[in-house]
C-alpha cells in the first residue's frame, strides 16, 4: 500500500520548513521534502519582527547589523544607522537547517529527495513522486500539497495556470571570509552603481566570519560574475578568500494564484513572493508559509478547496501595498544612475531614514507620523523635478 500523510511540503528552505512545523503544530501527519545540494544566493538579512514571530533564537544570529551604507554612482555614501535595535544576519546554511530540524522535532518525517510530478490514484487523491539521492524512486499519497520548492517550481508549473509566466531576475554572489582589518561586521553596504548591477544593486553583508558579496540583474547579458569580481574590487575585497559561489533566480512579482481550486497550494519564492527592490525574501517566504499551512489546516479540517485561496488573500491583505510601493520606486530610482544619485541623496533625510528602518523592521507600513509623510513627499518631489541638488 501506498504511504499517506495529511499534506506533503515540497521544498525545505525557511518557507517549506516553517509550512511543516505550522501543520504539525496542528496535528497533521507532514513529509517534508527537500533536494539536496540546494542552494540561493542570499544577504541573509532576517528583521526584528522576524526574529519575534518565529521564535528564531539567539544564536542563529551570525552578526548584528546596526546600521546600512547606501553607495551612489559617484562613491559619495550615505550611512543609515538604526537607531536602538538591530537586523540580524543568518548563515543560510545553518538557519535553514535548523527549521528543517525544529519541524522533524515537531513530528514531519524528513526525506532528502527531488520532486518529479503529481499523479493521482483511482480515488482522486494527489500521488507525489520523488527519487532519493541514491536514485531509488518513492511515492505518497497526500491530501493536500505544498509547494515551496522556490522559483520557477516545479510544483507550481505542474498544477497552477499561468505559473511560467512570472519574471525573474538572477542574483549571483560569494561567500568570502571576512577581512581581520578594515571590515565592519555590523554595517551592511549598498551599492547603488549601473555598473553593479544596470536594474538592481550590489551588496555587502556580513555573516560573521564570512560575508555575502553579490549582484543581481534581469538584463540578458550583463555578467554577474564580472559586476561581482568589480565590487569586490571597488571594496578592497579582491584579496579576501572566496569560499564558495552561488547563484539562483529571484522572483519579480507574486503570481495571480496560488492554488489549484483542488489540492495544491505554493508559497515563498513558488508563488512570486520576494519585495520588489530590495529583492528581501526570508520574512516573506515564513510569512507565506505560515500562512500556506494556515489555508492548508483549514481544508484539511473541512474538505473545502476555498480555504487554499485565502493563503494568497491574507498575504497581499498584509504585503500587496508594500509590494506596490516598491515595485514602483525599483522602476523609477534604478532606472539610471542620475536618479540613483538622488535616491541615495534622499537616504540622508532624518525622515527618510526613521520611516525606511521603522517601515522594514516591522514589516508595515509607518502611519504614526503623518508630518513626516508630507515631508517626505515633499523631499522626493523636489528631487524629482531637480530643484534641490543630488
């Protein structure tokens, strides 16, 4: 007889790992699959709010960033310094392992495994099949799936219209150990250069002993890998050891659905989830597998397919302006390195500042001070139309 279990996670990185504990955590029986050799070039910024609603402890925390350096075409730098808390920063390695582990602790079987295909049996029933590591092919029965089996998945391309569609850009970065001198291990830099990257930005964040630099671009042609080895340059890094290399696509925008009307649901960088401009991914994707094991749980409990569109629906309730607003500032301040250097020049306000670190951290919009929000407006369009210097 086939094995079952109540739901299937396809996919082990912060979102499936945090959609199989959620569902264990209500009493489910859970597979959770992930592939080996997984791997995505990640900042590994995790915020405050993160760090409360999933319970991540301490000691995951590879450094305390307190403050970001935005750098403009021309070298002139901003420093963005958070006032009393910190961002805290993550070895996705290890994080990632970690919540696998927290969610087999809490009951999810645990199988290092690549995702092949849904069938279905006599009944209906989903059919998932898999092949192991050592090439051995498996399969189960699932009443409900998961997919957060990250972009471009293959779950979501299986069994949801439309879910080729969605635009990615390619992030590419190295993993490098950290500089014994000249390196702050609690400032992440920025780069806002069209050498960099011509559409996104460069980045330097510490992980403790090592740091991330990377670069990401949709332009076809452009090489991550010769924008990188500039940064590197541009930043005294040249030198550093490089430990290993990593690069995967990110996601532009959320899908229309996320679910099959049936049986099958997709979450994190599945469903499109990554904030436009700031390409920040792992508070969403949690966010977004919480919320899958949340609409999971209820069709589960009741047999009606409805509960798995509202995964989406409370998401872009809680993000979809966020993602608005961001989608359009990546459009407007990185399309040239003119607008670059006032973007980077608008950072300098107090208000700015204050907003942006309060906006990020929390994971909301900031509504408390609506003087700031029209001088903040008034700001950009002084810059907008040139009439204050960059």
């Amino acid at each position: 007889m086939t094995e079952t279990f109540d739901a299937v996670v396809v996919g082990g990185g912060p979102c499936g790992a945090t959609a199989a504990h959620e569902l264990t955590r209500h009493g489910w029986s859970v597979l959770l699959l992930d592939k080996a050799g997984r791997i995505k070039p990640c900042g590994g910024a995790i915020p405050p709010r993160l760090i409360r609603d999933f319970a991540i402890p301490g000691h995951l925390l590879a450094a305390q960033i307190t403050s970001a350096r935005m750098v403009a075409p021309s070298e002139r730098f901003v420093d963005m310094p958070i006032d009393g808390g910190f961002v805290g920063m993550v070895d996705r390695a290890v994080f990632d392992e970690w919540l696998r582990d927290r969610a087999a602790s809490n009951g999810a079987v645990r199988r290092t495994a690549r995702f092949e295909k849904i069938t279905r049996d006599t009944d209906g029933t989903a059919i998932v099949h898999y092949q192991m590591k050592d090439g051995t092919a498996g399969s189960v029965r699932a009443s409900v799936v998961i997919g957060a089996d990250g972009a471009k998945s293959a779950v979501a391309a299986q069994t949801i219209p439309g879910a080729g569609k969605v635009p990615h850009v390619f992030a590419y970065h190295e993993i490098i150990r950290t500089p014994a001198r000249g390196f702050d291990g609690t400032r992440c830099d920025v780069y806002y250069q069209g050498r960099v990257s011509p559409d996104f930005y460069g980045w330097i964040f510490p992980h403790g002993d090592t740091a991330s630099v990377g670069s990401g671009s949709m332009r076809k042609g452009f090489s991550l890998r010769q924008s990188v080895t500039q940064l590197r340059d541009i930043a005294g890094l040249s030198g550093a050891e490089t430990v290993r290399r990593e690069g995967a696509p990110i996601p532009l925008h959320p899908m229309r659905r996320w679910d099959n009307g049936r049986d099958v649901v997709v979450a994190g960088d599945a469903a499109g989830v990554v904030a436009p401009a700031s390409g920040e991914g792992i508070y969403y994707a949690m966010e977004g597998g919480r919320l899958a094991a949340e609409a999971a749980d209820e069709f589960l409990a009741t047999g009606n397919a409805r509960a798995l569109r509202t995964a989406r629906q409370r998401f872009m309730k809680a993000h979809g302006r966020v993602f608005w607003i961001l989608r359009m500032m990546q459009h407007f301040w990185y399309s040239s390195d003119r607008r670059r250097e006032r973007f980077v020049s608008i950072c300098k306000d107090p208000d700015v500042q204050r907003m942006t670190w309060d906006s990020y951290m929390n994971k909301q919009l900031t509504r408390a001070r609506p003087a700031s929000h029209v001088r903040i407006f008034l700001k950009d369009m002084a810059h907008l139309l040139g009439l204050v210097s960059a």
